[in-house]
C-alpha cells in the first residue's frame, strides 16, 4: 500500500480508532474529529463495552479480575480495572458511563489484594497506575495514589510492583505505566508538583536505558521490542515513545536524542505491506476482540507507530 492507502486503511476503522487518525494523522479539523469521538459511546467498540457495565457499576463482578477467577488461569481483561482503562484510552466521556460510577464501584469492589478499597489502590505500582488515571478521567478522589507514588519511587527513579516482596530495582514495566498515568492525571487536574518530579524522574530511568537496554550490563531486552495491542499492561518500545511524545507536548519540550535507537526499531519494524503487523497478543479472556490475530496488518499499532515517527521527523527536521 502507499502512504495515502495506509492513511485510508486506518480512518476505516472503529470510531474508538478513527477520531485520534482524523486528528494525529489526517490534520482533520476539530469539529470532525470531536464529532467522531462523541460516536464511541454509542457504536461499536465503546457502545458494546459500556453495555456490559453491570448495574453494580462493575465489569465482571470484579476489581481486577473477574469475579469466580481460578489462579492459575491466564489472566483476564474484562474486571473493572481493565475495561475502565480501555474505555479512557478510547476517549469516551466519563457521563457516558452509569450514574455514579464513581460511587458504585467504590461501595460495591474491593481490590483482591488485602480487601483494599477500590479508589485508595492497592500495592502494586501497576494497578495504582490504572487507578489513578481512571479516577482523574471519572473525577474521583484519587490523592492517596497520588501520594503513594512519591512515597514509593525506588532510588533508580522508577518504581516496581514487586517492591512489596523486597525488589529496590525498579522495572521498565512497572515504571512505564506509572509514568504514563502521572502524566495522564497532569492532563485531566494538573497533577501535584511532587508528581510531577517523580514523573521525570520515572522518565529519565528510561531514557538512561535508550528504552531497550538492562543499564549494568548492557544487555538489550529482547520483549522491548514486542508488537502487541491492546497494549494492556505491558512494555515495549513503542509503548514507551508514544508516551515520550504526548509528554513532550504536554511539557514544551524536544524529543530527548537517547530515543533514537528505540525509535529506529519502530522504523525498521515495517512490513513491506505498509504497516506493522499484530506480532505478540496477549492471552486471556477479553469482551471482545479490538484488534487482528499475531500475523496480521494491526491498525492500531501502524497508527502509533506512525503518530510517533511524525513526532520525531518532524522535531528532529
């Protein structure tokens, strides 16, 4: 395909898909892509999702697994936790939902870890994450988390889920997400000066590492360079520059020079075809299927990965 038939591919997609290519990749103007977006709620991927919102407020009878999960099964993606994050990413509105989502899930889930409250999160750097930029897209009371990872970056800058069980290392997994949903919560209530540190911080433990590399011994991280989506919890390099760019927009500043081998990998991952094929999906049960089986062209990765390299080429031009 050309540039303009990759182009024509991705706006034939799912409103939840289609609204960020008519605005990142299209140059369209607001009001079409805003009148996209306001479609999600109502057809097809964000229509189906809210429709299995149960009347408890809950996806799946659960926080972040669904309720009457067996351990040792693969992990599913359809509790509150993770059907919440999809439905943000996608943009729809957080009126969309149920009334009182908010208040819903705080009365009716507690975290499977502790029996914690839903909203004040729990242990793992991950999971407090999503939760945070969940409760700053639905307006709850979220400061604890907030709180809570000032008060647990590790010394490297980044933060682990693991720290509970003794880890002071932290891990490109645990801190992308975290990073990621600081900077989220920035976008929606302008986040905390604390925060914010910690969030350069958490990046700069990245950008130390060009986003591939173990720093003690330079060995470079074969899964940094995974093509998967949903994205759901789990790191690559494409993952990693996609937040590097929306922070650079949020913070008035140029694309840091360490991201250029990460972003050449992006590059040179391209199929002759045009676009960047589905290679390593996760397994486990989900709603419903988002994006292609390993193999095929991904309209979601092709578009991340073509918002990204428009980024660079054109800063570093």
């Amino acid at each position: 395909m050309t540039d303009d038939d990759v182009l024509a591919w991705l706006a034939d997609s799912d409103p939840a898909l289609r609204w960020k290519v008519e605005r990142d990749l299209l140059g369209a103007p607001e009001e079409q892509w805003r009148a996209t977006r306001a479609r999600v709620p109502h057809e097809g991927f964000g229509a189906r999702l809210l429709a299995a919102q149960g009347e408890d407020g809950l996806w799946a009878g659960g926080a972040h697994f669904p309720a009457g999960f067996e351990w040792g099964d693969p992990q599913p993606w359809t509790a509150t936790s993770w059907s919440l994050m999809s439905l943000r990413e996608w943009g729809v509105d957080a009126e969309t939902l149920r009334p009182d989502t908010v208040g819903l899930i705080d009365r009716n889930v507690r975290w499977e870890y502790d029996d914690l409250p839903f909203w004040g999160g729990e242990v793992d750097a991950c999971i407090n994450a999503f939760t945070l930029a969940s409760g700053a897209w639905l307006g709850a009371d979220v400061s604890g988390i907030r709180n809570w990872f000032v008060e647990h970056q590790l010394g490297d800058g980044g933060w682990n889920c693991e720290w509970v069980d003794g880890s002071t290392k932290s891990s490109f997994h645990s801190t992308l997400n975290s990073v990621i949903a600081i900077l989220d919560d920035e976008w929606r209530t302008g986040g905390t000066p604390e925060l914010h540190a910690a969030r350069k911080g958490g990046e700069e433990y990245l950008l130390e590492r060009k986003l591939l590399y173990r720093l003690s011994t330079g060995e470079r991280h074969a899964w940094a360079h995974h093509l998967g989506y949903p994205f759901r919890f789990r790191y690559s390099a494409l993952r990693a520059l996609d937040h590097f760019r929306a922070a650079s927009e949020r913070d008035g500043t140029e694309p840091d020079p360490r991201l250029a081998e990460a972003i050449d990998r992006v590059r040179a991952s391209r199929n002759t075809d045009g676009t960047w094929h589905q290679a390593s999906p996760l397994e486990g049960a989900e709603w419903f299927a988002v994006d292609v089986p390993a193999g095929e062209p991904s309209r979601w990765l092709t578009f991340f990965a073509l918002r990204v390299l428009r980024w660079w080429d054109t800063a570093r031009a």
